[in-house]
C-alpha cells in the first residue's frame, strides 16, 4: 500500500523533500477529517433551517399581500 | 510585493501529489508571515485544507464566513480550517487562490490568523471563505503546515512563504 506523502521545504536551505507521513500523522489526518466532516454536516444543516425559514417567512409576507420586489426590499 | 515582503520558501505539488506541504526552520527574523497558495486537490468536490503550527492542530478558535453566491453560512468553530483545495469534478487547471496573515509570529502571545480564500471553479457557484483563527499558544512558530482533509494536493498545486519586515 502506498503511504500518503508530504512536501517538507527547509526555510533555511530552500532544499524540499518529499517524505512519508508518520504513523501518528496519519491517524491525526483522519481525526482531522473526521472532525471536518462533523462541521461541514453541522454547516449544512444551519444553511438548509435558514433557508427554510426564509423561505416560509416569504411565503407568510406574500400571503398578506406584498409583491415579489416589496419582500425583497426588506 | 513591497520591498518589506520577502520571499522565504516556495514549492510546488509534484504529479504523485502531497497529503501536506510543510514549511520548517521558519527564521526567526521578519515581524510577521504570509502564506500565499495555490491549491487543487484530488477529490471530487473541494476539500478543506486545515493549518498545523509547529506541528500542532490542537487549541485553535476562530469564526468564519463561507458564500457561494447562492447562500452564505457563517458560524464559530473549535477547529484549524484556514483554506481550501479546489476539486477535480470542476474544470481543470482552476485552483483555490488564498492568503493566510499571521502577525507577530515569534511573539509569546497568542498567534491570530486572517484568512482570505477564493474557491475558483470557472463556474456560477465559485466560492469565497473567510476566516480569522487563534492559535492559543506562546510559542514562537518555527514550522507551518497546510494539510488537506481527504486525498492530497494536486500537481501544480503551489505554497509561498513570505516574511514581512515592519522596515526596509
């Protein structure tokens, strides 16, 4: 299997190499991306009960007779 | 660039790509750091590309705000996310432009981090993300590494490490 590697730049050479990640590396970058994953769920979810309660107050604001342009200046 | 910029260390994703593009032996010498990247990552849709100061991805806050012209979603996070990598299911050569601002890094304060991010994607719903982030630690940083969340940073992908004098 191959192992996942990184770009190592020395500021005090310029010299880069390219190494594999460490054991611990590995299990950090998938505590990362695991961690990531929860966010972007819990980002997801914000964005989609915003965007439904705009959607039902815009609806609310129609019924009582505003026009289209009349919400959006609001 | 001003004369006050100066460039430290460049490198550039090779074609078997990196999972992380690290930068050590940061000299001690300038006021404040900028990190400038280019990145295209290997997953279908954008990854996340989160920040590991001195080899630490612990005991980072910070706020951010992400629109995509189509909604906008901002929010507080205990986590380390400072960029992105565009993905490959757009269209190719596009790469996420970004620049991190670190003040002060060798300070025995607390390091902040402001991040401007444009996801570039040739398409309507290209996306913009921006963070300010803290590193709740003293220690001067000497490494900086950016590490992608899933896959590894794409060929061409490109990293630049300036140090900025408050003085020529």
């Amino acid at each position: 299997m191959t192992m996942p590697t990184k770009l190592v730049v020395d500021c005090s050479t310029g010299v880069t190499t390219e190494v594999e990640l460490t054991a611990e590396e590995i299990a950090q970058r998938e505590a990362d991306a695991a961690a990531y994953a929860e966010q972007k769920a819990a980002e997801d979810a914000a964005a989609a009960a915003k965007a439904e309660a705009k959607a039902n107050a815009e609806a609310k604001l129609a019924a009582l007779g505003l026009t289209a342009d009349e919400i959006a200046a609001l | 660039m001003a004369l006050t910029y100066v460039a430290i260390a460049t490198t550039t994703v090779g074609s078997g790509g990196s999972a992380n593009i690290e930068f050590t032996s940061i000299p001690q010498t300038y006021t404040d750091l900028l990190l400038v990247s280019s990145l295209r990552g290997s997953q279908n849709g954008a990854t996340l590309a989160g920040l590991a100061l001195n080899g630490s991805t612990a005991s980072f806050t910070g706020r951010y705000i992400y629109g995509d012209g189509q909604s906008t979603v901002s929010g507080s996070d205990g986590g380390n996310v400072v960029n992105y990598a565009t993905g490959i299911s757009v269209t190719a050569n596009a790469f996420t432009n970004a620049y991190s601002y670190i003040p002060n890094y060798t300070s025995s304060n607390y390091k902040s981090i402001s991040s401007d991010v444009v996801l570039e994607q040739n398409q309507s719903t290209n996306a913009m993300f921006l963070s300010a982030t803290l590193w709740s630690n003293t220690a001067a940083i000497t490494s900086l590494s950016l590490n992608v969340s899933a896959g590894t940073f794409a060929q061409y992908s490109t990293a630049t490490l300036y140090g900025i004098k408050a003085t020529v």
